[in-house]
C-alpha cells in the first residue's frame, strides 16, 4: 500500500517561521545570566521585589562609564548566576545622588546641579532635568538621597554647604533643610529611609579633612527634627565605617549595614542588621570584603554586587547573598511573593500654589550611547538571524529528501488492487456501460475464451496507478530511468497498437508516436519490454497531452499508466 505523503513546507511557511523568530529576537527581554563588567563608585538603588538598579562607575583601565542595568528582585536565582537586565546608558558618574521617584515610576539621579530621570515605563532617560538647583546653592553634590513614599518627598543630605535637599515631588520644587554641626560636609555617609518609622538614618562618613569622624548615628524626621542616637544604641555596635552599605529591610522595620573602610582604611566584610524599634544591633558572620558596592534587601535577603575588595585589587565580580531569617550567608537569592512587596504611592499632582512645574520627559538618544550595548543588541541579532536561517534551510532539505524517497518507494511498492472492470450499471440490469467514460477497459482473459476478463498476465499482476503531474517521479529507480534532465510528457504518445504485439522477450519502439516535440525534448525514445503479453485487443488508443499545454492539463487531471510487475521502461540508444 502507498505511504501518505510526508508533510509538506511550503516557502511562505518557512518564511513566516524566519520572521517569527526575527520578532521574537528584536522583541525578546535582554534578561540574561552574564556578569556586567565590575566596577567601582557606582550609584544605586532599589525596589524590594523588583530590582537593583546600578550605573555609572568606573571599570579597571576605564574612563567614568554610562553602562546601566538592573539585578532582577522578582525572580529566584543564584549569585553564580544572578538575573540581570540591560537598561539604556545613562549617566557617567561616579557616586551620584540617587533615589526612585514616590510612585515607582522614576528613577532620580544627581548630576552637576540638577536631577534627570529614567522612566521605567518609556525605558528612556529624560533630557530636561527634573528639578534643577538654583545658581545661588550650586551643584548637588554626591553624597545619596532617600525617598518618603508616603509624603512623596526626597531628601539629599548635605546637598549643599551646610544644607539637605528636600524635593517636593508634586511640584517638582525643593527646598532646603538645615543640617546638625556633627553632620556638616560629611562625605561618604551611609543613608537610609525607614517607611516603619518615617525617619532618615544616617551613620558614619568622612569630614572635609578626609578624616573619619567619631562613631555617630543620626535620625531625623519633619515631626522630630535632628536626633543623635549615637548614645542609644544596644547591642554588637559596629565600627565606624565610610562608603559602606546601609539599606532599609522589611519596610525599614530593619536596617543591614555591611562592609566599607574603617577608620584605619581597612575594606570591612562585617554585616550588623539594627532593629529599629529597639536600636539594638545584631552581628552576623564574617563575608568577603566589600567597600563601596551596590546594595538592596529583598524579602528575606540582602544582596552585594561588585565593589572593592582590596585597595589594590580593583572592582570585584560578584554577588553576595545573606539570609537575614537564617543569619548566613548563601549562594541563593529567594524573591518575595508579590504581595509582601510595598505598592508604590500614586503620582503626586501640582497644586496651584505649588512651586515650579513638572518637568517633561522625553526620549534621549544623545545622554549615552555605549557601543557595547549596541554591539551586543546587533550580535544577538544577527546571531538569532543566522541560526534561523540554517535550521529552516536544513528544515526544507529533509522535508525534500523525505518526499523524494516516499516517491521512489511508492513507486515501487505493491499497488492498491485494481478496479472492477465490470462496468455492468446496477441501475440497468443486463447492460455494460462503463464506469468512468475516461478510460478503457484493461485486458481480457488472454486465453481468449470470453470469460471474465483477467487480473493477471503471463509475467505478472497488471494494475492502475494514477499519477498527477506534479507527482511524476524521476529518481534513478523510478519507472522511468533518465540520464541528465527529464521533461515529463512533453510529446504526444499513444498506446501500443494490436497490431504491434510484440513476442514474448522482445523489444519494440515501434508503438511510439513521434509527433511534434516541445522544446524541451529530451528523450528520443522509449522501449518497453512487454513479458510475453499477446493480447492487445481490448487495448484503445489514448494520447497523454502535452505537459506544456496549460489550457488542457492541469494538475487536477490525471492520467492512467498501466504498470506491471517486474517491468522496466529503458532509454533507447
């Protein structure tokens, strides 16, 4: 029995699998497991459950680079391989102020005397700033800045001489607030919001002498003001520090300090977690030595990235994670559920007495552009491309080896019984008429005593196959044995006549028509090697139309061959 036919691709399916996967690569996340280049006085911060985001910095070797990205916080993986996602380059600096913006929209970072900001949702840095200082208060100076959510305000400490920033972000505007004598030029400080018990806290930093200060901690708050705590604390205090880590957890209900230079410029790996309720500190194992890196809690999690190890050494690449419920360190990180996350506050709107006016954002090309995000979007690209390519191309070449063979192997194999050739009508008892106008009876008993005719030959099983144009096969193995290219059909030719009855064994070309050729001629003659059939009488003339002549065959015509068993037609000489 004939296999079916392998499936066919067509060209149009092949090309809409290439662009398929074309848009999937233009359009897929660039979140991918691969380490960004190590570096060292970078600006970041984050959104519990969401990400870490980091720029700016400075790599071995290096001028201030703009490279910006974000470790993903809402997925679980492993500091071997944390989660990263590209971000369009920002700005090259080092240690900027910077903070997200109350409803989560907006990510604010200092730069000369103004702030700009990336839009989450455009993907896009701002080219107009969003609030600018004024000539008289000079630039913004790097030292951090924290985010209010529930006010909708900023805080910069010692933004200016003496001074902290207070942005009003329904405005924008900003004021500004005056700092404690302990706290003047302090440089390097450690900062952190806590929404638990709506305070700044403030700890440690370097002078204007580049000296380190005494161990001081400081909170403030509208309600409250300045406070020093330096004398309240409980508990495993730590040392003084600069340039270290210091980061709210569970809502500020915990603040994790880690690392940084101690007085005697020593990189510290400590980490101590403050419960803020009772300031009472708590010590944790000793981890690898950091200074200066970019840092975030999430859910049960604290989470290092890069900084300096050693002051000669240069940035490190890698992540640190520390399990606050279990008091370890682990090669883990575990995201939040969605709802143990804080839902950023709405948008701020400008009221009427409100000074200033919102700033507009508006899409940036010319902030940063880093050749090396562009060299890994276009070799993705392109990459995606090529291997598209080769598979659907080697796709349609099995697909057209597999037709071909199921071609000879059809040809081959044992053909499907053959029609009645009763063609008595049911309807008309008694009559004969036949079946299918289109074709004649095969043969009768060739012993030629008028029985019914016969299903076998002398030399074998005759049958019917139909064939369609485009299913004519032409390997070395088929029915019809070519040498260079066959035009199937081009020619008129008839069936043998009776009178032309060859003898058993023998050859006989006699029985073709050689009327007009198409161009395409090829072949000058067939033999066919008959086996010993004798009787040709219920043989009629039929002549297989022109394969070029469109009007009259088609690919929905078909015509009948009549194949026999172990017959071969061969290529005249």
């Amino acid at each position: 029995m004939p296999r079916p036919a392998p499936p066919v691709i067509s060209i149009t399916t092949a090309l809409s699998l290439l662009l398929l996967l074309l848009t999937c690569s233009l359009h897929s996340p660039a979140v991918h497991a691969q380490f960004f280049r190590p570096k060292y006085s970078t600006f970041s911060t984050f959104v519990e459950g969401r990400g870490l985001f980091i720029g700016g910095g400075k790599a071995p070797g290096e001028t201030t680079i703009a490279e910006t990205f974000m470790i993903d916080l809402s997925t679980n993986w492993t500091t071997s391989s944390p989660k990263y996602e590209q971000l369009k380059d920002g700005l090259p600096v080092l240690r900027s102020s910077n903070t997200i913006s109350p409803d989560g929209k907006l990510w604010l970072t200092s730069y000369s005397n103004r702030f700009y900001a990336y839009n989450f949702e455009q993907k896009i840095w701002g080219t107009d700033p969003y609030v600018e200082s004024s000539s008289g208060d000079g630039d913004i100076r790097n030292f951090g800045a924290v985010t209010d959510i529930e006010n909708g305000l900023i805080y910069v400490p010692n933004a200016f001489p003496n001074y902290m920033m207070r942005i009003n972000t329904a405005g924008p505007s900003y004021d500004k607030v005056a700092m404690p004598p302990q706290l003047n030029e302090t440089e390097y400080l450690s900062m952190a919001w806590s929404a638990h018990s709506q305070k700044i806290f403030l700890f440690g930093g370097l002078d204007t002498s580049k000296t380190v200060q005494s161990w001081k901690i400081f909170s403030y708050s509208s309600a409250e003001g300045w406070i020093d705590l330096s004398t309240s604390m409980k508990g495993t205090v730590p040392a003084f520090r600069y340039d270290a880590c210091f980061v709210p957890a569970y809502d500020g209900a915990k603040m994790v300090f880690f690392g940084g230079y101690s007085a005697s410029d020593v990189i510290s790996g400590d980490i101590s977690v403050l419960d803020v309720a009772t300031l009472t500190w708590t010590k944790g194992p000793i981890a690898p030595k950091r200074s200066g890196s970019a840092c975030a809690a999430s859910g049960d999690y604290f989470i290092s990235w890069s900084g300096e190890s050693d002051s000669s050494s240069g940035p490190v690449n890698s992540t640190l994670s520390y399990d606050l419920k279990a008091s370890r360190w682990t090669t883990t990180y575990i995201a939040p559920p969605p709802s143990a996350t804080r839902t950023p506050r709405s948008a701020p709107t400008s009221s009427p007495t409100s000074p200033g006016s919102p700033s507009t954002i508006k899409p940036d090309d010319s902030v940063a552009n880093s050749p090396s995000q562009v060299a890994v979007i276009v070799g993705g690209v392109l990459g995606g491309v090529a291997v598209a390519i080769v598979a659907i191309g080697f796709l349609l070449y099995r697909v057209r080896r597999k037709r071909a063979r199921s071609s000879i192997k059809n040809s081959t194999d044992e053909p499907p019984p053959i029609p009645s050739t009763d063609n008595t009508d049911s309807s008309s008892p008694g009559t004969k008429s036949p079946r299918n106008p289109h074709f004649a009876p095969l043969i009768h008993n060739p012993a030629g005593d008028g029985g019914a005719p016969s299903r076998r030959g002398p030399q074998g099983r005759i049958s019917q196959q139909l064939w369609s144009q485009k299913d004519i096969p032409s390997p070395p193995h088929s029915p019809i044995a070519t040498s260079g290219s066959f035009h199937p059909f081009s020619y008129p030719i008839s069936y043998p006549s009776p009178t032309h009855a060859p003898q058993e064994g023998s050859m006989d070309t006699s029985w073709i028509n050689e009327g007009p050729h198409s161009p395409h001629e090829i072949v000058k003659g067939h033999s066919m090697y008959q086996g010993g059939l004798s009787d040709y009488s219920d043989f009629s003339p039929m002549t297989v139309p022109s394969y070029e002549d469109k009007g009259s065959y088609k690919d929905t015509d078909l015509i009948l061959m009549n194949q026999i068993e172990d017959s071969r037609m061969y290529r005249s000489q």
